[in-house]
C-alpha cells in the first residue's frame, strides 16, 4: 500500500489513477491537458467541480462536502479496496488537494505520483477510460481540519505555516485575492520549497529539518486551502506528525475585515 508518493515504477495495472492538473484563474485548462493526453487509465478530476464546493464566504476553494466527493469517487468506478494515485503537473500542488481530501473520506491507500506527469517516462493516451460504478464509501477521516472560529480563537494555541510565496505572505504583492498579508503569527513556508528543480520532493530528512521543532499543533494553510496540503504532505514524507488543515485559508480569513492581519493595513500592489 502506497499512503504518501510513489514513483512511476512502483505503478501498476490495479491502481487507479486520477489527473488532478489544474490552472488558477483558468477552470478548462486542466480538463483541457487531460483530453490531449494522459497517463493510460486515468480519469481526470476537476479541481473547482469535483475537489471544492463553488466560492464564497469559506474561501475560493472550499472543501466539498464529503458525501458528493465520495458519490463522484464511487460514480466513476472507485472501490474501497483501490490503491488510488493522484498527479498533476505542477509538482504536486494540485494533486495534494486530492490526496488529502480522498484520506479526509478515510481511504488510505492514495498517493501522489512524485514527480507529476513528467516523471512517466511512457506514451500517453487520449481515450477516457470506462469503469463500472465503484463501491467507494465515506469512512472515519486520517486527517483533521479546522475552522475558522476554532482557529480564530485560539491563534496562540497553534503554529500556522502558511504555503504561499514569501512575496503573498509579506504583504507585498497579492495576485488572487483582494487584501493582502498573512495571518498574524505565521511561519512562511512556501510549497514549492519541498520539491527538487525536476519537480520530485525533496529527500525525507531535509524535510524534516525545514519543519524541524514546530511542536504537535501544526495548522496548514495557503490561499484558498489546495497548496496547504502540499506542506502536509511533505510533513509526512518527513516522518513528521500530521498537521492541521486550515481549508479556508487566507482568502477565507480576509472575509471578516476585524479578523487581525499581518502587516496590520496591507494593501495589494
């Protein structure tokens, strides 16, 4: 059983693999690469449709609810026993959202293909594959969340990591959401920090040092809740406790104008 990464090699015929890829600010592109070509046998999962609840007050990435993601696992031919792999092409930040999310309905055999799409070194296909309805049922959560009252009021009870670019959490630059900052107290620990430059993740041990003393009450948070999951990975790549999620993230926190905010007025450039 695969729980965190698996490499290309360890792939086999049984698994069932699922294309995450997704473009912010772009909602066809990912369904768009997974019709030019994909790794044979996947299906493809839409990051806004299928991985998250539409935007609002929680955030632009909600989480969806776990009884509709599990009736879309089991429409497309997800059994309980399936050893399921997730990949992007973006080094994991999407494909994380999906391995967390499938662990929160309480699978444990999901792992991320380390390395994404590049890492297959084979032809890809074009055909969507067809499976017959699958048995996937919504078990006990291995993960945990917070929301945003529990979070907000208790900040001192946690260290917050947020997974953005230093740039986002310093206040000086906000492309997505309308103010920008951080949460007050937070440690910048930007995702892509846990890759190598071909994309793969970093040896266990240097992800242990980067989230070395950061004590049992870990909250993970990014944007809107999809590269927070990167950072928890990596934490478990580490051999590290799993951390907390925070879904709603910045562009969650940011809805409420008294919630506190690092710079205290930051203001997009």
């Amino acid at each position: 059983m695969f729980t965190d990464l698996i490499n290309p090699d360890q792939l086999t015929p049984q698994a069932r693999l699922l294309d995450c890829r997704a473009v912010l600010g772009d909602p066809q592109a990912g369904l768009r690469a997974y019709k030019a070509g994909h790794l044979p046998g996947a299906l493809h999962l839409d990051l806004d449709k299928d991985l998250a609840d539409p935007p609002g007050s929680r955030g632009r990435h909600p989480l969806p609810h776990p009884d509709r993601l599990a009736g879309i696992l089991r429409q497309i031919g997800i059994n309980n026993s399936d050893q399921i792999v997730v990949y992007d092409d973006a080094g994991g930040a999407y494909s994380a959202r999906a391995w967390w999310l499938i662990r929160w309905l309480g699978h444990e055999a999901v792992a991320v293909l380390d390395g994404g799409l590049k890492s297959y070194p084979y032809d890809l296909q074009t055909e969507t594959a067809a499976f017959a309805p699958g048995n996937f049922t919504r078990r006990p959560a291995l993960t945990r969340k917070i929301d945003v009252a529990d979070l907000e009021g208790n900040l001192g009870d946690f260290t917050l990591i947020d997974a953005r670019a230093q740039a986002r959490f310093d206040g000086l630059t906000e492309p997505i959401d309308a103010i920008a900052g951080h949460i007050p107290g937070a440690l910048c620990r930007p995702f892509q920090d846990n890759l190598t430059k071909d994309g793969r993740f970093v040896a266990p041990q240097v992800l242990r040092e980067r989230f070395a003393d950061l004590g049992d009450n870990v909250v993970c948070y990014c944007g809107s809740g999809v590269t927070a999951a990167h950072n928890i990975l990596a934490f478990r790549v580490a051999g590290l406790p799993e951390p907390i999620l925070y879904p709603g993230s910045w562009s969650e926190w940011i809805c409420d104008l008294n919630r506190p905010r690092a710079p205290d007025d930051p203001e997009p450039a």
